[in-house]
C-alpha cells in the first residue's frame, strides 16, 4: 500500500500524541534546515515537520524547496513551538516531487489575486483558494443535503438543448459544421441545420428550467445542478460564461412558498458552512478584514465576514413589491442628488444594479426579496397577475453581490401562456413539448435559480466572480 499516510487536518485536531505516522503533502516554507511547513490541502493549517540536524544529507535537504511534495514519517509529539499544538519529529524524508525554488511561481510571500488568476492551476496551493474551494466545496454538498433531507428529486437535466426559445442572443451554438463558410445552405442562404449533428440547430443550455418544470409535473419537487452557459459580453466581477446553477421547480408552491423555500435554502446551506468550515470562513474574514483597511473609511463596510453570514442566517430577508422599491428608489437622496448614473423615474424601467445594491446595502441593510416586477421587463413563463401589468416573479438581492435569485410563479393557464408567447415573440410551436404540460394536468407551481458562484461570493467575501470557480471562463479567456 502506497497510501499509508494521515491527513493534516486529522493530525491538528486530532487529540492522540505520541504515535507513528507518515505525512505526504507540498513544502510551504522550510525554515532553519530545521523546520518543514507541510500543507496537504486538508486544511490550511500546516503540520511542522521537524528534522534533526544530521537527518538529512546535503544534496536532500537543498531539495526540501517551497512546492517540493515531500513524504515524512516519524512521531508525532506535543510540539514544542508556539501556534501548533502537535508537530511531527521525523525520522525520514523522502522526496517526492522536485520543485525548482528559481522557476515555481508562488514564493512565500502574498500575491495579488490578479495575478494568481493568471496561474489558476497552481493558486489551489495558496491559503486563499484552499480556503475558498473549501468551502466551495461544502456549500456544494449541502445543495444536495438539503434537497435530499425535503425529499426533492436531482434532475440532470440536458447541456446541449435544442429549445433555443429562452435567452436567444446570448447562447452558445454547438454544432460540428465547418465554419469555413462552406456549410451546406437552403434556398434562402441561411444554413441548412438539417446537415448538423443533431438535424437541428443547437446550443448550450442557459437554464435548466424549462425541462425541470416537464419533471416537477411528475415528481412534484426536483432540483437541478449544472452549467449552465451564457454569451452575455459582460465582463463584470458578478458574470462569467460558463456557471453553476441550481434551480428547484416544485408543483403546488406559488410565490409565497416559492420565496419561503429559497430563503430556507439559502441560510441552511450558509449555515452550514458556517459550521463545517470555521476555520476556512475565520481565515477569509481576516483577509477581507486586510483588504477593507485599504479603503477608505466611508467605504468599509459595516460588518466583517462572519457578522454578515450570522446576520443572513439569524433575520429575515426583507420582502416588497417592483413598486414599492420603484417608489423608495424615486423618493432616495441617491436618486435626487442625481447619484445614480440611471435615474429612476418611471414605473417600468429595469433596475440597473447600483439600484440593487442601493436597496440592499444603503435602505434595508439585509438580503431584499423583490416581488411583482413589471411584465414587459421578465420571462414569458411567468404568471401575469390579477393586475395584467405585473408578473408573479421574485429576484432576491444580496449585499455585495446584488441578484443572486431569480424565480417566479409560472404561468399554468394554457390560454394565457400561448398569449404571453405570442406577445414576447416566442414561436408556441418551438416550445410544444413544454406547453403539454399545460395541456394534459396543469398546476400551480414556481422555482427559481441560483447562481452558485454567487452564493460562493457571498459566502466567501470575495469580490471577483472569477476567484470562486476553478478555472473561470469569461470574454476572451478560456485557459487550462
Ligand atoms: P443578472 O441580471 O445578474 O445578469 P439574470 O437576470 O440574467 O442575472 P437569471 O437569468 O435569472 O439571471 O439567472 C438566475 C441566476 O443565475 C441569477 O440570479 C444569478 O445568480 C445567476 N447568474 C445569471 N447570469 C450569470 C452569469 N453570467 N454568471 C454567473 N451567475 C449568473
Ligand atoms: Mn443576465
């Protein structure tokens, strides 16, 4: 057996001294040719491997560099330094993987995150992203814990679509045509899909939706959790092209219960966290605490990390109406100073982000669930109300983040769905199979989606989209 060795993070918290063990793991820093700071990526504590003077010869212990994956066997003992309470005095080492000092590109030393980005497949060895991935990693795992505990069904639910009715403009085509501009043609110039792959023209999906309600009209509560893919040319820090999104659809909910689920959900999975990842949630704390004191002080925001997520967890989100936040938005000092750069002063127009974020983090200070947005501006899959003007939809607003949900009630009547298709020009033949629904056993029902990364964002402290996921795609970038 290859494998014999025991994880950091056993070793630190367990309670038994005084024992045999073998670690494996990368040199971190290797202090006095004395002290060897080993990391795993168990946790982002590491374990002081100990080596007696005359341990090692020369040539070995020049090899002993920051990166170098090393073996170490020995005892494990009471350490006798401070800010550990074990430490492991070894009695060998054996080299695993060489790590040039001069070439490895992480020193011990801080680096800016811009330029980690740029060698994302090695800044998982750094404090941040062991942290961050983490935690990924756990909010992840109670996605699946929650829904399972409630009895819903994990939908998988298809990357290539062949219903590009939602999100049109801002899909990725799939196809295996030669874009040499020799692709065979119609009669109209346009291209003949009939030659593609699948005999039609397809796409990466931008949402699971549309299949999940096919599936909560037969199970009654599914999640799904994928990619999902968007073309959308925004390069922002809340955007990226490829994400992951979950998205409950549940027969029976209507707005009220759709809203209800999704703050549950959201503070159980924080919580969580909270609980499962103290130490990676307290290390991010003190590092967003670092960056904060680099703004200046009207800029710093009020709480740290861990307040914020104790705060989501412990009170309610704020709920209201499209236009009642139209109307706190009007009636702002913001908007009659004229500190928006998209003044507010019309029912109807979409809410542009500083908006979002002026509800959330200036008026109300706590996650905001915004209800009852004006038709024109959401999908056509959502139920229109008694008013005709507005739609049962939910988008729920986030400190820092902004939209982090969006849901809604669908629309269940046959006749005012095809009405509402007709109207956003969607072509009711394209999305038949989706209309069945509505013809053969209709009922009220809702979801909403969640952006995953967002959540990580959030849960992280971290302001950058693109240092939540592995290995980011965005415009103009799609490395490793
Ligand atoms: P936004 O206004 O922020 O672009 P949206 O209205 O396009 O969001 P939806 O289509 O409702 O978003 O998608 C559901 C959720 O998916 C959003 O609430 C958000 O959390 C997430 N999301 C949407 N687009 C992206 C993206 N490009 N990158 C990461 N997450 C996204
Ligand atoms: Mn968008």
């Amino acid at each position: 057996m290859y494998n014999n060795r025991t994880k950091i993070n056993a070793l630190l918290t367990g309670d038994n001294i005084d024992f045999e063990t073998t670690v494996m793991g990368w040199v971190r820093t290797f202090r006095n040719n004395q002290f060897i700071a080993v990391n795993d990526g168990s946790t982002n504590n590491n374990i002081q491997v100990v080596i007696a003077l005359d341990l090692l010869d020369d040539a070995t212990q020049k090899r002993i560099t920051t990166g170098a994956c090393i073996k170490a066997t020995g005892q494990i003992i009471a350490s006798l330094g401070k800010g550990q309470k074990v430490e492991l005095k070894a009695t060998s080492i054996e080299i695993l993987g060489d790590s040039d000092a001069e070439k490895f590109p992480l020193q011990p030393k801080k680096h800016s995150l811009e330029f980690l980005r740029e060698i994302a497949h090695l800044r998982f060895r750094t404090n941040t992203f062991g942290a961050i991935f983490r935690v990924r990693h756990s909010l992840a795992f109670a996605i699946h814990q929650f829904f399972n505990d409630k009895g819903f069904v994990y939908l998988h639910t298809p990357i290539i679509t062949g219903s590009d009715a939602e999100g049109a403009g801002e899909m990725f085509r799939v196809t295996t045509l030669p874009i040499d501009g020799t692709a065979a043609k119609n009669d109209d110039g346009s291209i003949n899909f009939k030659e593609d792959f699948f005999g039609k023209s397809t796409n990466l999906t931008v949402s699971g939706q549309l299949e999940g309600e096919l599936a909560a009209l037969a199970f009654s509560d599914i999640y799904t959790f994928g990619p999902t893919f968007r073309a959308e040319n925004s390069n922002t820090a809340r955007h990226l092209a490829e994400f992951w999104m979950i998205e409950p659809e549940v027969a029976f909910n209507d707005l009220e219960d759709n809203m209800n689920l999704a703050e549950e959900f959201i503070k159980y999975i924080i919580n969580y966290a909270l609980v499962h990842n103290k130490e990676d949630i307290a290390f991010l704390a003190q590092r967003l605490e670092e960056e904060e004191k680099q703004k200046p002080v009207a800029d710093r925001s009020e709480m740290g990390l861990q307040q914020k997520l104790d705060f989501v967890v412990n009170n309610n989100f704020e709920r209201l109406t499209y236009t009642e936040a139209i109307n706190i938005l009007k009636n702002s000092n913001h908007n009659k100073k004229k500190k928006f750069q998209y003044l507010i002063d019309e029912w109807g127009t979409d809410l542009q982000s500083e908006h979002e974020r002026y509800l959330v983090e200036k008026h109300f200070k706590k996650p905001v669930i915004l209800t009852d947005y004006p038709k024109e501006i959401k999908s056509f899959y959502m139920r229109l109300n008694e008013d005709g003007k507005t739609v049962a939809a939910m988008d729920i607003l986030a400190p820092g983040i902004g939209e982090i949900v969006g849901g809604s009630q669908r629309e269940e009547r046959y006749e005012n769905l095809v009405a509402r298709m007709k109207e956003m020009n969607v072509p009711p033949e394209e999305l038949d199979f989706y209309l069945d629904t509505r013809r053969f056993g209709s009922c009220v029902h809702a979801g909403f989606g969640l952006g995953f990364e967002r959540l990580v964002l959030f849960v992280t402290g971290m302001t950058n989209i693109r240092d939540v996921i592995p290995f980011p795609r965005y415009p103009k970038s799609a490395a490793f």
